[in-house]
C-alpha cells in the first residue's frame, strides 16, 4: 500500500506497525473478521502518517495482497 501511494508512514515505524497489525489480526475467527481488525487496527494506528482509501478499498487491497 505504501508503494501504491494509498498509505504513508516514517520508516522508522514500518516494523512496530507490523507487530500491531499482525496481533490485530492473530485472534480473528475468520479471514472476513481479520479483514476487518487489521483495517480498524490500520486506520487507528498512532504509526501511520496518513492513510487515503476509504476502509473497503483498504480491505480488498489486503485480500489481494494476501491472495484471496
């Protein structure tokens, strides 16, 4: 996302936004609910800069990114 413009963030924070994300998702009881917790997880996080897709853009970026 970083590389497509839709999402900006120091690269200082890249890896402890990873670990946010990556526990945001780790307890989901579905591939829809993890969707769902990493976008909110995402969209609240004090490490992203700025973020410009609207939260169903951001949840298919993530299911192609992720294959599905």
């Amino acid at each position: 996302m970083i590389e497509k413009g839709d999402l900006e963030l120091d690269p200082d924070r890249k890896d402890a936004l990873l670990i946010e994300l990556v526990t945001a998702g780790s307890d989901a009881r579905s591939v829809k609910h993890m969707l769902k917790k990493i976008t909110s997880a995402l969209v609240d996080s004090e490490h992203v800069e700025e973020i410009y897709p609207s939260d169903d853009k951001i949840q298919d970026r993530l299911r192609e990114d992720l294959g599905g």
